[in-house]
C-alpha cells in the first residue's frame, strides 16, 4: 500500500477550513495545521492510482494553493 506525507499550503487565513474539508476526504490523515498556512498530512490509497486521485483531490480544494509530496513509501502487507 503507497504511503505519502504532503505538505499543503494555502491561501491566506484558509488552513483551518481547510483542514475541517480534508477530514471528509477518506484516505487523507491531517497531522498539524503550521502557523503560516500550511497543513502537514498523510495520504494512503490502495494503489498509486488511488493515491494520486485523493492528492488530486486536495489540490482542487478551495483555498489549496499547492500540495508537495514531502515522503513516500510502500508499506506491503502483513501476509
């Protein structure tokens, strides 16, 4: 399973909401929420496909400036 940690800044003032949107996002985890507009998050998806929808997702977010991937990794599954 494809594991990511992103960085996503946005607009003036608009990290908390923001983040509240990104908690309805299945496959999307908010860590902290940075003082200057930025949100520190992970993303899993069951493939990289799903992966990238969900970032694709964020950047379509109303007040996302940009997502950059900051870590990835794919974890395998216990057998």
């Amino acid at each position: 399973m494809p594991v990511s940690g992103v960085l996503i800044s946005c607009a003036e003032g608009a990290a908390p909401d923001v983040s509240r949107k990104i908690a309805d996002i299945g496959g999307v985890e908010v860590h902290g929420v940075i003082q200057d507009n930025r949100i520190v998050a992970v993303v899993e998806g069951e493939t990289v496909d799903d992966e990238v929808a969900r970032v694709t997702e964020l950047q379509h977010l109303e007040g996302v400036l940009s997502v950059s991937l900051a870590y990835h990794n794919f974890e395998d599954d216990e057998p």
